[in-house]
C-alpha cells in the first residue's frame, strides 16, 4: 500500500475542454475502430479535480451523478496505476464537473490525463509507460496529456502537435442531451456505407487557421458526425440553429466530437471561452490549495 500519513497537502488539477474544429471520420477498422482525421483545440472551459492526501483510503466524490465504477475515466486510470506500479493508492478525489457528459466536449479524457500526469509524477513513471496507459483509458487522453492545438489521426491516439493556434474563441451550447460515441459512430456507419478520408484536409485546415485565413477556415470546418446526429436528434439540431441565428458574426457554427454540444468559432475575443495554448496549460493544469 501507498502511504500519505505525511502528505497533509492536497492539490487541485485544471482539466479543459476541448474541440474538434476539424473531423473526418474513414471506415471501421478490422479493430472495431474508425480511423478519424481531427483538429484538436483546447479551451479555457474547465472541470477541477481536487486530491486529497490527507486520507487512508480512496474515495471519489463529484458534484454530478458521476458513478465510480469501470466507465469512469479516474476509475480506470486508478486501475491501471495500481496495476503499473503494484501497490494500492489512498487517495481521496474530488471532481467538481463543469464540462457536460456526453457533449463531445472531452470531460472525461481531461479529467483522466491531469490524474494520469499528476499520478505519473507523484511515483515517476516514464513517458513512455504513460502514453501507453492514456491510450488504453481513452482514445482522446493522450491528447489532453499535453493540450494547445494539435492534429490527431488513427483512432485519435497519433497525434502532431505543429504548434499552438492563437486569437480565437467560441461561444458554447449544450442542449442537455447526451450522445454515446459508440451510438454515434452505428448513426454515420448507418448513413455513410463508403465513408471516405482525406488525411490530408486537416493539415490544410490547420493551416488556414493558423494564418487566420477566414474564409479557408469558414469553408474547411467539417463534421462527419453533424448529419447523421442533427437527422437523429431534432433538439441538437435546433441548439445549431438558435446558435447559428444568435452569432451570425461567427466564422462558422458546428457541432463538437460526436456531439452534442455546439459552438460558434470567432476570430478575437468575441466568444466567452478562448484557445488556450499547451503552454498556458502547463503552467497552470496543477496547484496547491
């Protein structure tokens, strides 16, 4: 067993939400995945995960009906430290949930990589070991170990990190309705017998954007999955349009991941949540409280 009885301290973990300005989906793979081609995109919209040391046992708390059991993100990164490191933890977590479930927001995934990086210090387990555990929690967890803007291909796991995008915002809608990703991915098979992927549109899109080519980046958004959810889901549909019609400066509105939140992507500060770089993150993602 871990012992904290000398660690009397707890710390508090920023875990942001993301987006997909960008993301193609390809045919299932003989693993039961699809390959996708993303834009990843950080923002300063957080969940706080807060652990306690001052404790002899583990215990996990949340402000949601959050359940700990094996579909909880912490639960299996627990599990699989435990695992890594043959020893039990006693620590106590404290999730305050902001970023809504089932948004395509990426809650969970963060929520996971900020214990994975925090846990991986605290019992200095390398990089590599790392990775491999992110990817085995959640395909978007390797991601949030590090955040900013990056490029992701594979089942999200292959990422490119060419360096942070700066200068805009979005404005977010949620409709209170959860997608399930796998749900999600049967809607588009459903639909889209001969999907097809061009690995090569987001690094043009990246690229656009980096250079705040608007009316590239206007016309290069894109979302596999929007169709098939906005024809399943008439309320999600709706939340784009309300969105649509209310930001009509935008450079363009969209659906996130699988859904179901929205957003409207602005150049500038328009929008309440801005991009927050890798940089930015790493300075910040862990504090003492």
């Amino acid at each position: 067993m871990v012992s904290n009885s000398s660690r009397l301290s707890s710390v508090k973990l920023r875990c942001p939400a993301k987006i997909n300005l960008y993301l193609a989906v390809g045919k299932s793979r003989s693993d039961g995945f699809h390959e996708i081609s993303t834009v990843f995109q950080t923002i300063d919209f957080y969940d706080d995960l807060f652990v306690k040391h001052d404790t002899r046992k583990l215990y996990f708390k949340c402000n949601t009906s959050l359940r700990w059991d094996k579909e909880n993100t912490l639960y299996k990164v627990i599990e699989q430290i435990e695992s890594e490191i043959d020893r039990r933890i006693e620590i106590g977590l404290e999730l305050k949930k902001r970023i809504p479930s089932g948004a395509g927001l990426g809650g969970g995934s963060s929520d996971a990589a900020a214990l994975l990086k925090y846990l991986a210090g605290l019992f200095k387990i390398d990089e590599e070991r790392v990775l491999r555990i992110a990817s085995n929690v959640g395909s978007d967890v390797p991601f949030f170990l590090k955040g900013g803007t990056a490029i992701a291909s594979g089942r999200g796991e292959i990422l490119s990190f060419p360096g942070d995008v700066s200068g805009y915002s979005v404005e977010l809608s949620f409709p209170g309705i959860e997608v399930s990703t796998p749900l999600a991915y049967e809607f588009i098979d459903e639909d889209n017998p001969e999907l097809h992927l061009d690995c090569e549109m987001a690094e043009k899109y990246y690229l656009a954007l980096k250079s705040h080519d608007i009316e590239a980046v206007r016309r290069m958004s894109y979302n596999t999955f929007e169709k098939s959810i906005f024809d399943r889901f008439p309320m999600i549909r709706d939340c784009h349009s309300m969105l649509s019609n209310k930001n009509g400066g935008a450079i363009k509105t969209m659906m996130t991941g699988s859904g179901s939140a929205i957003f409207s992507l602005f150049e500038g500060c328009k929008g309440r949540y801005s991009f927050v770089t890798s940089e930015e993150l790493n300075e910040k993602w862990c504090s003492m409280v």
